[in-house]
C-alpha cells in the first residue's frame, strides 16, 4: 500500500492547498489567477463607466457594443491603473429620429462617427441635444468645488443635460447650485461610506448607484417609455387622466436610470411562470 506523503494533505500528488511546498503554488496558479493585482480605484470607474455606458444605451443612445463589453484589464490599457477622470468623460447626442439615437464619446487618441469621447469639452456644440457625463474626484463636493466642475463646461447653451458621475458626498450648498443650474444636471454615485450615530448605535452603509445595474437583474421588469402620442392614446383608451394612472416618483431608482421626467408615462410588463405576463403603466410624479 503506497503511503502519501507529508505534503499531500489533499491525497493527490503534488497539490498541497494554498502551501507553499510539494509543487503547490507558483506551479498551479488557479486560485492566483482570479486575484486582481490592479488598483481599486480602477475596477470602481470601470464598473461605473460600464454603468453609465449602459445607461445611455437603455435610454435610446446608440453605445457600441465593444465599449460596453470592454474587459477591466483592457480598460486599464487604455486608461491606466489610476484613470484620468477627463479621458472618461462622455458625451452622447440624440439624432432627430427618435427611433435612431447617435452616440458621441471622448479620448484624445481616437474618433469614430457614432461614438467619440471628448477630453476638452469641444465639439458637442454641433450635435443634436446632446448629454454630458463628467466623472468627479473623491473630495467632498462643496460649493467651491461645483462651481469649478460647472465652470469648466462650455458651450452649455448647446447641451441638452448632464450627468455628474461622483464618488463622495455632495453637500446642501453644492445640491443647490446643481438644481438651480441653467440646464438639467443629475448626480449618480460611484459609491462611499456614510456613518450614522445615535446615543446608543452607530451605523455605516455603503451608498453606490452605479457599481451594478440593477436593471440587468432577473426579477426586474420590462420598463418601455412612452411618447406623447402613445401616452395620449393610453388615456384616450382607458378614459382615464394623469393623476389616475399609478405613480412612480422622480425620484425612484428606475426613473432616474431612465432620465424620466415629472408626467411621463412607462409601461412596465412583469413575466412570471405562474402568473404570466402582466402588462402595468406608470405615471411620473
């Protein structure tokens, strides 16, 4: 009967678990390989960017899929282990066809018709309606620090909205300036830590909009947005007015990933394997 040696704590010859002798290890790097050796810092904006790409996209924006499918290491190729937050910035505009949305992105090293990303703020003066996203730096956003983000946009008479994609806590002073801004701004976050303290507990929660789309989850139902057309004909159908149809706040998670506004109507479709498909409508409110 053949004996096994000390190091084969496993009884297969040669592996010896997550020790350092008997061949394990450097010779049977299977665990090593999912270990990701890049910085934090990057694998958060590349699941953000992902995010946001995909937001664009579900909002009628066409994303080529090579951006969207973009692996983390060859995002860091092309972005590096500690991003420059300008190279990420995006800009997406809306072609007069409703039914056909163009997408334009920005880098300073590459240009294409339907995407192009744009590091210096310039050219989106030419497109139609355009979106801007502008990812911001993990200080506080205070007053100051708006004011600058803000300031740097030009052109803004052009652009249709924007996107502030932020990794710390926006303040009361700063969350004015953004709502009293001359055009649409929205605020997602990346995420941070927010510590809460009563007398006798204290409390820390993670707070992140865009590290996973939760759309992309299994029990989330189908959102179709309406136009004034088909919005009109639903209440025409149904005799009904505004305030009769379901509400879904402004505010709501789904809304604001649609960029939804007060008034407009989604028609939400539930699958189930009991129930079947069950067809809703939802008002913003």
């Amino acid at each position: 009967m053949a004996s096994s040696s000390p190091n084969n704590i496993n009884g297969v010859g040669g592996v010896t678990g997550f020790g350092s002798g008997g061949g394990g290890g450097e010779n049977h790097p299977c665990i090593t390989r999912f270990v990701d050796r890049g910085s934090l810092e990057s694998h958060r904006l590349y699941l953000a960017r992902r995010t946001v790409l995909e937001m664009l996209r579900d909002r009628g924006y066409i994303v080529p899929d090579s951006e969207i499918d973009r692996s983390l290491s060859d995002f860091r190729s092309a972005f590096g282990d500690n991003p420059n937050l300008e190279r990420l910035r995006i800009c997406a505009s809306l072609r007069s066809n409703p039914s056909k949305k163009g997408v334009y992105e920005c880098v300073g090293f590459s240009y294409r018709k339907d995407f192009a990303l744009f590091i210096d703020g310039k050219g989106y003066n030419e497109l139609d309606s355009p979106i801007l996203v502008i990812f911001c730096g993990t200080a506080e956003i205070r007053k100051a620090v708006i004011i600058g983000i803000l300031s740097q946009i030009v052109n803004k008479e052009s652009l249709h909205r924007v996107i502030l994609v932020l990794q710390s806590k926006m303040n009361f002073h700063a969350r004015k300036i953004v709502d009293e801004y001359s055009i649409k701004v929205e605020t997602f976050q990346v995420s941070y830590f927010v510590l809460n303290q009563t007398s006798q507990f204290q409390f820390c929660y993670k707070v992140t909009d865009l590290l996973v789309n939760f759309t992309k989850h299994v029990l989330e139902p189908k959102h179709e947005i309406l136009t004034a057309v088909e919005k009109q004909k639903l209440l025409k159908r149904y005799n009904v007015e505004d305030k009769q149809i379901p509400r879904m706040p402004q505010n709501d998670a789904t809304a604001r990933y649609y960029g939804l506004e007060k008034g407009q109507v989604v028609k939400v479709t539930y699958d189930g394997e009991l129930t079947g498909s069950i067809v809703t409508y939802r008002c913003v409110m």
